[in-house]
C-alpha cells in the first residue's frame, strides 16, 4: 500500500481489518504497512492486518491489486466498495462490457 493511503490525522483515522489468504500471507507478513499496525497469524495459515487509514481512493486501489488473496473485513462501507468494484470487474468476462456495472 501506499504511503498515501495510510497517512491519516487525528480527525480522519479509520481502521481496516484485511485478511490475506495462506498463500499471500507471507509475502504481506514480511512488510511494514504502517506503525501502528497489528496482525495475526491464523491457524490456517491467513493472515489478518489492522491498519489506520484515512485515503479512500488509493486504499481501494490498493486492496483491489491483491485480488481473491485479499478480503477486507471492516469497515463495512469499504467492504461494499471493493465487493463493487470486483462485481464490476467480473460483469466485464462474464456477461460483457455493457453488462458491468460501475458503482
């Protein structure tokens, strides 16, 4: 993620839950995403970061390059967001371009 994404001020600070799959899981782990950051490990081998945040538009990006390895867990409006997107990206190889939807 970008450094953009994860400067927040007091006023703007929101957190997000992401849970990498046991595949990415490694590759994320090895990363410091912020400070402030606190992660498990999970049995299964997933991995969960919770991250401060204040750059809705970069941050969506960001989780979306990660694709099915990443599933964000709170907040919920965000979850929404990136459900969105990836629905409208699968509309454009499932049912064709004029099927998609953008939100």
């Amino acid at each position: 993620m970008t450094s953009e994404a994860l400067l927040a001020t007091p006023s703007s600070v929101a957190w997000i839950r992401l849970l990498f799959t046991p595949e990415r899981a490694p590759q994320v782990a090895r990363k410091q995403w912020h400070p402030l950051q606190e992660s498990q490990l999970h049995p299964d081998g997933s991995y969960e970061l919770s991250i401060p945040y204040s750059d809705d538009p970069q941050l969506l990006d960001d989780i979306l390059s990660f694709g099915p390895d990443v599933e964000v867990l709170a907040p919920q409006d965000l979850r929404q967001k990136v459900q969105r997107r990836l629905l409208a990206a699968a509309g454009r190889y499932v049912g064709g371009a004029d099927q998609a939807i953008f939100p």
